[in-house]
C-alpha cells in the first residue's frame, strides 16, 4: 500500500516536467554533435539530451535570473577557478 501510495504521489509531481517541451539552442546541437562526433572515434555511445535534467536546470536558471542571484563565489569547498 505505501509503495503505490508513493508511486501516485511521484506520479503526480513529475508529470507536469514531462509534458513540458524541451527546446535547445544551435549552439547546444552543435556542441552535443562535437561531443558525439569524438565519441563515435573514441567507440563510446553517443550522449542524448535529459528531458528532466534541461526542464530542471533551465528552471533552475529561472530562479536564479528572477532573484537576481549572479554574484555567487565558492566558498564551502574553495575557489578552483584557475587552480587546475
């Protein structure tokens, strides 16, 4: 009972993101054609676009953009900008 609950409760959250329509830049195709090109050479599968991984960091840069929240620095694990 508590695992079909629980599917229902998932089921009803995550099915808005699925209707949603994924759209990508020319510059996004391009650089996932580049990546897929090296990894065909390579013998590796190719990479797909994530629905749910684009619908969340796009949201993601919603809110971020709407709280004006574009000054971040690293601090909890130290700055790697320029420390490779």
């Amino acid at each position: 009972m508590n695992k079909f609950f629980l599917f229902i409760v998932l089921f009803a959250f995550t099915r808005p993101l699925f209707a949603q329509e994924v759209c990508i830049t020319s510059l996004e195709k391009n650089v996932l054609q580049a990546i897929n090109d090296f990894r065909k050479e390579k013998g590796l599968e190719m990479l797909k676009i994530s629905k749910i991984l684009m619908l969340t960091a796009n949201k993601n840069a919603e809110t971020m953009a709407n709280q004006t929240y574009t000054d971040f620095k690293v601090t909890q694990f130290g700055n790697y900008i320029g420390n490779n």
